[in-house]
C-alpha cells in the first residue's frame, strides 16, 4: 500500500474525494460487498479535516473454489478430471479428488462430478465388476483403477453434495453418436438438480476408443473447457449474474 502524507490543496481532495466516492465492489452470494481485487494499488484518502493520510485496510475476501470429483475405473476419467483442472486452476483455486475418497458435504462453490458412461447410464456395483474383467484381458492393454466394492458416483450424489453456487456434470464415452452409447453426464445433471442445484456450465462429454482409451485431442480439450468453466465461475460471483439456489 502506499500513503499519501500532509495535507492536500482544496482543488486535489475534491478530486480524490470524486474518485473514490464509488470504489468498484465484487459481491459473493451473501449479498455483501467484498474489497475490490485492485483496493491495494489505489492512494488512501487524505483526512478531511486537512491532518496526516487516513489509512484504511481494504481486506478481500477469498474468490470462489472449485472443488472436481471423479469416478474413474480405467484412467481416462481421472486424466480429463486432471486436465479440467489444470485450466481451471490458471485462475480459480481448485481440488480434485477420486469419489472414493471425496467427503459426503464438499465444501465449495462449485462442484464438478464426472465419470465414465456405463449401459448409458453411471456405473453400478455390477458393471464396476464386469469392468474389472476386462481389465484382466491382456489384449485390452487396460489397468483397473477403481474399486468395484467401493462407492461410485452414482450413490456418491445420494448422498446431497451442496454446492454453494451450482455444479457442472462431465463424463467419458465411446466415439460413437449419443443416442447410442448414452451419456454419465446427462444423469450426473439430472440427479444433481433433484437437489434443487443450479448448473453453472452445459455437461460435456469426452471420447474414448471402444477399448476405453481417451482419443488424442480430448486432453487438450478438457484443459480449455476448465478455463471455460473458470470464467463462468468468476461471472457467477458477480452481482448480475450470480445464482440462487
């Protein structure tokens, strides 16, 4: 921060008084008004009463967080969750967290769940098993990553995650038209809304081969779709656009 000391000539406070008469504020969903990002750079106001500067502290509050949980039984729904992350986390702090591991209440903003599209539809104990079988066929070059014992997300979401400002649903499927292969996502949103949360971004999914091995370019695009859901983020915090549950 840097003061302004002494006293100031009639002509100069009035114009600092004008420019600081309305500071830019950044709401959170309270409602209350939070200290602007730039409060730092700008002078402190010189004391009306013609004395030394007044030096007023402009604490901020901290921006929203994104918290990512996923269900993954192969890898490639933990390596898009990964890469969603990595853009979100250019500007937003971000956690990411296997559903096996991920609490009952997640403490965030944001929520994004995702996971692989199982008979159209997320994975059940039963289809968690038959995947781990085909782990075991060796010309699938697949390692199973996850528990067929363990909780999925599908009984994960039972469990009412809450958010503070809404959730954003992905999942992985074969390269295939959706009428066909069906889409984890789609059910992912459905259930989060019977909890009356709110969508923060449109659910995306990302392609596997039919030996569930993520297709080169999904990567790279489920790093730009994190900045995507980042910035709505952000707007989601402001004033205008903030959400109510």
């Amino acid at each position: 921060m840097c003061d302004i000391a002494g006293t100031t000539s009639p002509h100069k406070e009035h114009h600092e008084r004008h420019q600081f008469r309305h500071p830019p504020t950044a709401f959170r969903r309270s409602g209350r008004p939070a200290a602007s990002a730039h409060a730092a750079d700008r002078p402190h106001r010189s004391d009306p009463g013609g004395g030394g500067a007044v030096t007023t502290d402009h604490p901020q509050e901290p921006g929203p967080t994104v918290t990512i949980v996923f269900e993954s039984l192969f890898g490639s729904t933990r390596q898009v969750a990964e890469a969603i992350a990595d853009g979100i986390r250019e500007t937003t702090p971000v956690s990411v967290m296997s559903v096996v591991d991920a609490p009952a209440l997640t403490d965030c903003d944001v929520l994004v769940v995702g996971a692989p599209t199982h008979a159209h539809s997320l994975s059940r104990p039963a289809s968690r098993t038959e995947a781990e079988s085909w782990a075991r066929d060796p010309a699938k070059h697949l390692r199973f990553e996850g528990d067929s014992r363990a909780t999925g997300v599908r009984e994960w979401i039972d469990r009412c995650p809450s958010p503070r400002i809404g959730y954003v649903a992905f999942d992985t499927r074969v390269d295939m038209p959706r009428i066909f292969t069906g889409s984890a996502a789609s059910a992912i949103a459905k259930r989060l809304r019977k909890h009356d949360l709110r969508e923060v971004v449109p659910s995306e999914s990302f392609l596997v081969d039919k030996d569930s091995h993520l297709l080169p370019a999904e990567i790279d695009r489920a790093r730009r779709w994190g900045r995507a859901i980042a910035s709505a983020v952000a707007a989601s915090a402001r004033p205008e656009t903030s959400m109510k549950r």
